[in-house]
C-alpha cells in the first residue's frame, strides 16, 4: 500500500484544510470491495455510512471529515478545489479528508462506486459557495478523529492529524 498526504492552500471559493492534510491510501484493501470498506468504517467509529459515487461539481463539508473508499470502477477526482490537483483512484483505494476539502468528480467509469463514512458525530453538510467566518470556524474546531477509518486507533490518519 502506498500512502500519500496533500496539504491544500485555499483554491478560489473552497477553503480547504491547511492544517490537516488529505491522506490517500493506494490499493488499501486488497479485496476494495464496498462490503469490506462499511465493515473497516463501522468496525472503527466512522458513521453515516452511504454507498453512491462522487458529486460532479465542486463541493466541501465544514461540519464533518469525510472517509471515501473506492468500492468499484475508477474515476478522476479533483481534490482541492478549481485550481486542486486530479487523482485517480480505482477499487481498494480510500481518500480521507479534512473538513474543508474540495472534491469533484471529473470521469468514472459506470460502475464507479464509493463508500462514504464520517468519524463519530460529524454530520456532513454539502457547501458549494465560499465559507463564512463562521464555518471556518467549525471547520477549525473540528477535533482529530480518535482512529484511522480502515486502520484504527494504530492507523497513519492519527499521527498525521495531530
């Protein structure tokens, strides 16, 4: 498994998260079925747990973090706002971000299919405008999750968020 972090500077509209980098996990889970991803998610504290795809158009959330397992298929995803950077992501692979980050999906394949999850009592809020003073705050004040969605409390997510 590969293991990259990408800190955002704010991009146009999206604030993104300059203390708490996005972490991607390459080829997480061997199997990267969806099953596999809810039970890594729930097993480990992360709630809401949703299955769908990757909205078309530029978005963040200020009131949660946000885990996203790849299920199924492939896509291009634009993390980090307008002027962000595409990545690619396909079956196994699971992207966590901070409060903030902007994602968009660019192209998927028709079977494409995420599984979504937010740590503890998060509730996550679809923004598609710039943040007021306020929700830079809650973004702010958002607390480090207490464990890693596929790894727990041992997990890389942990170290790299405090």
């Amino acid at each position: 498994m590969e293991i990259e972090q990408v800190v955002f500077k704010a991009s146009d509209w999206v604030p993104n998260n300059q203390r708490r980098p996005v972490v991607v996990y390459k080829a997480a889970l061997i199997s990267g079925s969806s099953s596999d991803f809810e039970a890594a998610f729930e097993d480990n504290g992360w709630t809401g747990v949703w299955r769908n795809g990757v909205f078309d158009y530029q978005h963040y959330h200020a009131g949660a973090h946000e885990v996203l397992g790849i299920g199924r298929g492939r896509a291009r995803l634009l993390i980090g706002g307008p002027d962000g950077r595409a990545i690619d992501v396909s079956r196994g692979d699971c992207l966590i971000l901070p409060a903030g980050t902007g994602h968009q999906n660019l192209e998927s394949s028709s079977d494409f299919q995420v599984v979504g999850a937010y740590p503890g009592s998060d509730k996550a809020d679809i923004q598609t405008s710039a943040a007021t003073a306020e929700m830079l705050e809650k973004i702010a004040s958002l607390p480090v999750p207490k464990t890693d969605p596929l790894f727990g409390s041992q997990g890389f997510l942990v170290d790299a968020w405090r």
